[in-house]
C-alpha cells in the first residue's frame, strides 16, 4: 500500500492503517508483529509506524522518567524493554496513555525509537517522505524580524497575542510562567486576558511551592518536568481535579493547553493558552504554537537572565554598584574617584554569641543583624557594599551635597544603635551592640582584584579611617566614634583629641557621637 498524503499549509497529523503483517526487529529478535499496525505522518517529522500493545513479542518495564510533550497527541511516557538473555533496551518505546482526540487512533499502541530498530519490515507497504509543511505567517515574521527588539517581557507578551490573533488563533487567555533567580522572588507570572488591557505581572516569593492553588495547578505539573496538557473544557470535567480548570469552564473556556517552555539551563518554564471559541483549537492552532515554542522560550530566557544578572549583582554587590557593573565597568582599575561618607559597623560580642549559642540560632541572628544595619542604610540614602565577618562596610555617596550625605551616614549610625539595642539573642545573653566608625574623604569607587576574580568596593584613606574609629570606639566605650569632618550643627559629639589609629600616618581628630539626639 502506497499511503498518500494530500498536501497540507500548516501543522498536520494524519495516522493511516497499513496493509499485511508489518515485523520490528532488534538484530534477530523479533520485538513486535501485527496485522493491524499504523502509520502517522506528522508535519517535519519522519514516519512513526505504531503497534498494538498487545502485539509487542518482549517484555515491557515500568515507565521511566522519561516524557516528552505534544499538544495534540499528549505526553508521551517511556518505557524500557526487556531482550531474551535479560538485556535492556532504555527508553526503547513510548506510548501515549492519555491520548487526546486528533491522535486518538494510535491510543493502546507504541512507538520504538530509531535507536531500537535495526529492521523494519513493512510487507506491501511504501511510507512517503516527511512533509516539510508551510509554517509562516504574522507570528513566524515578527519572530524573525521584530521581537528582538521589545525591551521587556510585558511587551513581547502583548505583541505575542497580537500576531497570535492576526494567524487567526482564538486565543482568549495566555499565561507565561518563568522562574526566576532571586533571593526572594520564585519567578515572573504574566497574564493577557481578554478585555482585559494590558499585561498583569506576578511575582511570588518561594512560598509559592507550598501554597495549595499552585501546588494543586497544570503550572507545577508541567514544570516539573511532568509533560503538558490538553484539556477540552465542553465535556465531561477533566479527571484531575485542578482548580482552574473549573474556573476557566464557568467563565466560557472550551479548550485550555500547558505546554513547557523550556530553558537551556534545563528549568522548565511554562505557556498556557485558553480559548473561548466553540471548537476550542485545531491542531494547526496548537502545531504553529508548539513549532515557535523553542524560539519564544529564548526571549523569554534572554529578559529572565538579564534580570537575574541584575537580582544577583543587587544582592551581592548593591544597588548602585549592580547598575554600574551592569553598565559596563566590568574591567580591573574601572571607576570613578568620588566623595562620600564611608561607615563601618562592627557587631559587638559576636565571638561569645557563636560561643553560647547553636550554629543556625548563631546564623539566624547574624542575618538579622545584616538585615537591620543594611536596611537602615538604604532607607538613609547609603548603600552596603559588603559584609565583611560580623561587619557591615557602606558608603554615603556626597554627589552635589557632601553636607547630606554625611548627615544621612550619621541618621543611619543612629538609627542602628537603636535597632539593634531591641534584638536580644536569648534571656541569659544582652541585646545586639555595636560598634561604628564613619569618615569621608575621596576615595576610588569601582573594580580591584585579580584577573578572575573582582571585588567592587571602595578604596581609599577614608575607608580605612572609618574601620579604625570603629576599632577605636570598642576601647574606649564609645557606640559611634567620627572623624571631624562627619559632624553637623546638630550632632552631640564629645571631643576625643587627635588619635593615633593603627596603619593611619597622622592622628586623625575624633569625636564620640550621642547614640541618640
């Protein structure tokens, strides 16, 4: 039997039964053998001939962790078979267990990978060539020529509806889900609806993982790496019981699909598309979707990596100094000599509290002290530049206003002390103490290290003043101890004299200033 396909624009799927007695052979064992035996031919792909379970001559295993996705014949679930003489062949066949209704022909049959054939004897029958299809239009277009060019996600997100809907695709709601990586924030969310303007951007921390309308979602099935789904909305209810799908029904939905978008670092993001038209997608619908999906996932992977550089420089390096890094001053020597206040804030004690209390109460409480100090600082117009042991190192940028940027690194000193004197590490210990030195002079902001690795801080007489005034405070019982050129009219600061600080040439004139006004 010569199988003739009628040419098709689009994606397509057609599955034809073959003549006669078809054999699959592994070397000369004889895998399967059937009179009933089929033949799908699928767009860009080569012919798949199907079995009969039934038929299969060897030993099946158990499904594998291996699936594979498709919008119109469902996940494909792997299974490994077992040769006389206990041999093995892994991931040889795949079946679809829950077959959707453009493939519902190949339900209760396998496939063999290529690996696992060495012949296949097909009898009268002649299999044509892969169709190579026709896959262009609005969305391929854009694709190649403009997508590139929106500068966020919300906005590739709205132009992908767009020429989703000028390819003629009923779509009335699309979701894309990517995760993130960030020390607070799981991933980004968006949402098109109809009717609804623009994109809705959510970002949920990692409690996401344990809340029930996730947990209990298409999205956490898909993204662990689960296979997609395809659900017709107009039937029975579907047998997984997940909530939004009976959300999406009352609300006129017919047709609604899951399908992974995945990365190249191998997480597994997802795209859902929802329409409320009575014949909910056609196969070319969902061909052309599944055909671009590896191409949308890179944009969507290209704004997630540059935001996660942005998240993971903020949190390592700062702020102002992540932007900068991000900006390009990448190489050794990079930056800028520029006036600022630099403060260094000592915790107190530390050695008798890693002493007297266990490890992870020791680390929760060290977290707390970075989290106060460092909050305190930003609220003030500073920003950390690290954590160095049980210290926290921070500049106050002068700008055109080095007066401000002083006053401002004082309100932080303060405001810290205070913070700090409520945080009490347990009932037999004293509350959190410090101790502060601040100065401010000129000083190299930017890049210094080796050739591979980078550190980006501030160097300069200043810098090492203020981590001195600090020591200096610690001996003579003083919380906040500044260099002359720190103090404002209304600082209540106590003379110190000039003091000789280790490794600084001349003594620098200090003041004790009043942990509160």
């Amino acid at each position: 039997m010569n199988i003739q396909v009628s040419p098709r624009s689009g994606y397509g799927i057609l599955v034809e039964q073959l003549d006669g007695p078809v054999a699959a052979y592994h070397g000369d064992t004889l895998l399967a053998q059937s009179s009933r035996a089929k033949v799908m031919y699928e767009t860009r792909l080569s012919p798949v001939v199907y079995f009969p379970k039934e038929d299969l001559l060897v030993d099946m295993d158990k499904a594998c962790s291996k699936t594979t996705f498709c919008p119109f014949k469902g996940t494909a679930h792997y299974r490994d078979l077992i040769l006389p003489g206990k041999k093995e062949l892994c991931s040889a066949v795949w079946s679809y267990d829950e077959t959707l209704p453009e493939a519902r022909q190949i339900k209760g049959h396998i496939g063999f990978i290529p690996e696992a054939l060495d012949r296949l004897d097909l009898g009268p029958n002649r299999l044509q060539a892969p169709d190579d299809g026709n896959i262009s239009g609005p969305l391929v277009d854009w694709l190649l020529r403009e997508a590139a060019f929106l500068p966020s996600p919300e906005e590739f997100t709205q132009a992908f509806v767009a020429k989703l809907h000028e390819q003629g695709l009923p779509v009335s709601r699309l979701t894309i889900l990517a995760w993130a990586l960030h020390p607070r924030i799981a991933g980004h969310h968006y949402l098109w609806e109809k009717g609804v303007p623009g994109v809705e951007t959510f970002s949920p921390s990692y409690e996401i993982h344990e809340k029930p309308e996730f947990k209990n979602s298409p999205l956490r099935h898909v993204s662990k790496g689960l296979g997609g789904l395809r659900y017709r909305l107009t039937g029975a209810t579907p047998p997984e019981d997940f909530p939004i799908l009976r959300d999406l029904r009352d609300r006129g939905m017919t047709d609604y699909v899951a399908m992974p978008l995945p990365f190249s670092d191998g997480r597994i993001n997802v795209l859902t598309v929802a329409s409320d038209a009575p014949d909910g997608f056609s196969t070319a619908d969902l061909g052309l979707i599944f055909e671009c999906s590896a191409v949308i996932a890179r944009y969507y992977e290209v704004f997630m990596q540059r935001e996660n550089a942005q998240a993971v420089l903020e949190t390592y390096v700062g702020k102002r100094s992540g932007a900068r890094v991000l900006g390009g001053n990448i190489r050794r020597g990079d930056g800028d000599e520029i006036d600022a206040a630099i403060m260094f804030c000592d915790l107190r004690g530390s050695t008798l509290l890693e002493e007297t209390l266990p490890r992870d109460k020791y680390v929760n409480l060290l977290n707390r002290f970075f989290e106060t100090t460092s909050g305190l600082v930003h609220e003030n117009g500073g920003e950390v530049l690290k954590f160095i042991g049980d210290a926290v190192l921070a500049v106050f940028p002068a700008g055109q206003n080095p007066a401000e940027a002083r006053a401002q690194a004082l309100a932080a000193a303060r405001a810290i002390v205070a913070a700090l004197a409520e945080i009490t590490p347990c009932p037999s210990l004293p509350n959190l103490d410090c101790a502060i030195g601040i100065a401010s002079g000129s000083v190299l902001y930017g890049n210094i290290g080796s050739q591979e690795r980078l550190d980006f801080t501030v160097i300069g007489q200043a810098a090492n003043i203020a981590a001195r005034l600090g020591d200096y405070g610690k001996t003579i019982g003083h919380r906040i101890v500044v260099s002359r050129d720190i103090l404002t009219e209304t600082a209540e600061a106590k003379p110190l004299g000039h003091v000789k600080l280790h490794n600084v040439s001349q003594p620098v004139e200090s003041f004790a200033i009043a942990a509160s006004l």
